[in-house]
C-alpha cells in the first residue's frame, strides 16, 4: 500500500534509475508563457467570439428567410400569380382570341368578302369606282358622318367607358397590389430590416469592444512593460558593446594607419 512518502532507495524507479528531475523555469520560459497568456490565448477567445457571432447572425437571416419570406413567396406564387397567368392563358386566349374571335368570327366573314363582294369589285373600283363615286362620296361621308359619330362615340360612350376602366385599373392595382405590398413592407420586411441592421450593428460593436479588450490593450500594455524596456535595453547593449569599440577603433588605430601609410607611400613614391 503506498503512503505517498519516497522509498528507502531514494526516490528510484523499480528499474532502478532516477527519475528526471524537474528544474526551475528559465526566464526565456516565462516570456515565452507571458506571450502565450496574453497575445495567443485572447487571439483564439476573440477569433471564437467571432464565429460565435458570425453563427447567430446567419442562423438569424436564414430563419427570417425560411420562415417568413420563402412562405409568403410561395403563397403570392400559388394564390395569385398562378391564377392570374392560368386565367389569362386558358380563357382569355384560348378561348375568345382564338376559338371564338378567328375561328367563328373573323374566319368565315373574310372568306365570303373575299370570294363573292372583292374580287369582283375590284376591277370596277380600280377603274371607275374609285376616283369617280368612293372618293367623293368617302370625303362626303368622312365630313358629314363619321367625323360627328365618330365625336359623339368619343365624347358620350369611349370617354366615359375609358374613364370608368381607368378608374377600375387604378383601384384595382392600388388595393390589391400597392396596399398589400405596402402593408407587407411596414409590418413585416421593414422591421426585419432594422432588426437585422441591430443585430449587425451590435455585433461589430461588440467584437470591436472584445477585441480591444482582449487584443488591443494586452498588447500595448506588454509593449509598454516588456518589449520597449528590453529593446532599449537591447539598444544600449548594442552601441555599448559594438557602437562604442568600433568607433574607438577607428580613431585610435585605423586613422593613425591609414595617415601613416599614406605618409609611408608618400614618402616612398613621391606626392
């Protein structure tokens, strides 16, 4: 039964051999944790918060999406553009453009004009008709007729038919599309828009707020303490243990060479 307390063997293994001992931490080491505790572990905490938040935001739009836009498109789609477009293709014209209009209207008139009241009538328009009775009697006809009828069915019977149908239109679009769109965008896409824009909003504003939290000011704080003392202190090592001797140096050994050797070969080859 163990008691916790070392062996008589000093502490061994039962291989027989010393375990390893643990020494103390070198300066080099704590740096080394230092940088870790307050430059690597806040990188990874805000790098976290931030797909955290990222998260949200698109679990956020895809639910507004697939809850309540791709709903109400569908049912716009289903319940009144799909009607409409059926109606107007299938009845409209299919039935009295096509069936009804060409094929037992204007099909069978324009067979008879043509085959028993036009072509015999042509020649006789071409040579006679035309510029002795039609164009006077169209000038006639043009002045006494159809120009007053034609005035009295604007004034009295197209204008307020036209007028009436453009009221019809207007209602028609103003309360069924632009008042249901309009209710769609006050109550429904405008407040998701400003809860999106909220939401985006606060975000930045808090990932800005964590990361000079826990980015901006541990790293200022760590230049200010640790890395701008020891890079003076690096400085001053360095023109201290390089700057300074190489600099006396040069004064005290290189130039009295150089004058002397200048002296020597000027003295030796002539100036």
């Amino acid at each position: 039964m163990s008691t916790g307390l070392p062996n008589a063997a000093g502490s061994r293994t039962p291989s027989g051999t010393r375990p390893p001992d643990s020494g103390p931490i070198s300066i080099g080491g704590w740096i080394a944790r230092g940088i870790a505790i307050t430059i690597l572990i806040p990188l990874r905490l805000s790098w976290e918060g931030l797909k955290l938040l990222g998260r949200v935001a698109v679990a956020t739009v895809d639910g507004v999406i697939s809850r309540i836009l791709a709903p109400i498109g569908r049912f716009v789609r289903d319940r009144l553009w799909r009607p409409v477009v059926g109606f107007v293709e299938n009845y409209l014209w299919g039935l009295l453009l096509q069936q009804f209009l060409w094929g037992m209207v204007l099909a069978p008139i324009g067979a008879f004009l043509l085959d028993f009241i036009l072509r015999p009538l042509r020649w006789a328009v071409e040579e006679f008709l035309w510029r002795r009775v039609l164009v006077p009697i169209g000038t006639w006809l043009m002045r006494y007729l159809v120009q007053p009828v034609s005035h009295a069915l604007w004034r009295f019977l197209l204008r307020p038919i036209g007028l009436a149908a453009a009221w019809l239109v207007h209602h028609l679009v103003k309360y069924v599309i632009v008042w249901p769109l309009m209710q769609l965008w006050r109550w429904v896409l405008l407040p998701l828009w400003r809860l999106l824009r909220a939401v985006v909003v606060y975000a930045w504003m808090a990932a800005t707020v964590i990361v000079d939290v826990l980015v901006v000011i541990p790293c200022r704080f760590v230049y200010r303490t640790v890395l701008r003392p020891i890079l003076n202190l690096l400085a001053a090592i360095w023109r201290a243990l390089v700057v300074v001797p190489l600099a006396w140096t040069y004064r005290t050994v290189l130039q009295p060479m150089n004058r002397w050797a200048a002296d020597i070969m000027g003295t030796v080859f002539g100036r």
